[in-house]
C-alpha cells in the first residue's frame, strides 16, 4: 500500500529522501546543516547516521537509473555534448565530467585523463562528441564538433598577440564571417539545415585547409 511512498521498511518517504540527497548533492550542504535545516522548518529530527544512510540508499536505488542513462548516450544518439570541472570532495581534488544532450545528463567524477572519454563512451557511441580544446578529447576517433566560444576567444587573443599578422587577420575575419552567418541561419525544414551546415562546414574546410597542411603558415 505504501509502494511509492517508501523506500523498503523505513520511516523516510520518497519525497524526503529526494530532499535530503537534492540537499547533498545540489547544494552541497554537510549533513549537519541538513539537520538543521530539517529540524529547523520542519521540526523533523534526523540523526546524521540517519541522513547518511539516506544518501547511501538513494545512490543504490538510482544505479540502474544512471547505467540507462548511460548506456541511451552511447547508443543511440547522433551529438553529445562533454566537459569537465573541478570537483574537491571528503577532502579529496577530482574532476566531474558532464556528457549531456537535450533530454540526458550523465555525471561522473574522475581524474582528468582521456581514459574517462573511453570508459563513459567505449566503442559503442559513434556521433558527433562536442566539447572544447581539452587533449582528453582529441583521441575520439569520430567526428568532433569544437566550441565556437572557445575557439572564437582564442582566436581573439591571437590577434592581440600578433596585431601586425595580415595572413592571421584575413583567416580570422573569414572565420567569423562564416561563423555569424551559420548562426543567423534558421529554417524549419530539417533536410535545408543540413545542406547548410555541409555547405558551411565546407567553406570552413576551405579556409583553414592552407594552415592544416602547412601549420607554419600563420
């Protein structure tokens, strides 16, 4: 009758439980303060061992959820967004990565090595991995998709490091040019956005193709 309600014989509802880990591991609050809080506005006392072992459950509980996660983001999907962050927890530095589409969000906290890529990846995902300049990224062996936000910054401070460099100057405007009108463009049939994007992305290739065959030439 309680299916729903509560997790197995225990007095902490499903609600509560969702609280008490949005509470850890959102707000990033230490248990003792999650205890004030509860007992604080909403004259719930819990004791810590009890907030811990909530959080424990809850991670257990969502196990299968966060492997079906993972296993629709290698599977199925055409493009897949990927970053990292810094992330210190029980005294410890690490790094959570993020792989995420419209509709999915898959974490995991690591160190900041390529092999991460494989692991969350393996050979099953073969689409599109969006991401920035991080070298952890560059071993994919599929299609990359760099960020234009990244590579319009860095392409900024280049011209500020060498302001005299014509060449460097012309593919820069180029870029940007191509870069401003591919973002303008807007059409609701999907097959014309795709004729598009080709036809972008060949202009692109074009541009850059003298510096890809000669990296000294800028």
């Amino acid at each position: 009758m309680l299916d729903g309600v509560v997790v197995g014989q225990q007095r902490v509802g499903v609600n509560l439980m969702s609280l008490i880990a949005t509470l850890r591991e959102e707000g990033r609050l230490p248990f003792e303060k999650i205890q004030w809080y509860l007992e604080t506005l909403h004259q719930l006392h819990l004791s810590v061992g009890a907030l811990v072992d909530v959080v424990h459950r809850t991670a257990a509980r969502a196990k299968q959820a966060v492997a079906q996660i993972r296993d629709r983001i290698r599977g199925r999907l055409r493009r897949l967004h990927a970053d990292e962050t810094g992330w210190r927890q029980d005294g410890k530095n690490g790094y959570v990565w993020t792989f995420s589409t419209p509709t999915e969000r898959y974490f995991i906290r690591r160190g900041r090595t390529k092999e991460v890529v494989d692991e969350v990846l393996d050979e099953s995902f073969s689409g599109v991995l969006v991401s920035d300049f991080y070298a952890g990224y560059h071993h994919y062996p599929g299609v990359h998709q760099r960020c234009w936000a990244h590579l319009l910054r860095d392409m900024h401070a280049l011209r500020d490091v060498y302001p005299d460099d014509a060449g460097l100057g012309t593919w820069a405007d180029a870029v940007y040019t191509l870069y401003q009108e591919a973002k303008a463009f807007a059409d609701l049939d999907e097959r014309v956005r795709e004729r598009k994007r080709l036809e972008v992305e060949e202009r692109l290739l074009k541009v850059c193709r003298p510096f890809v065959d000669d990296p000294v030439a800028v």
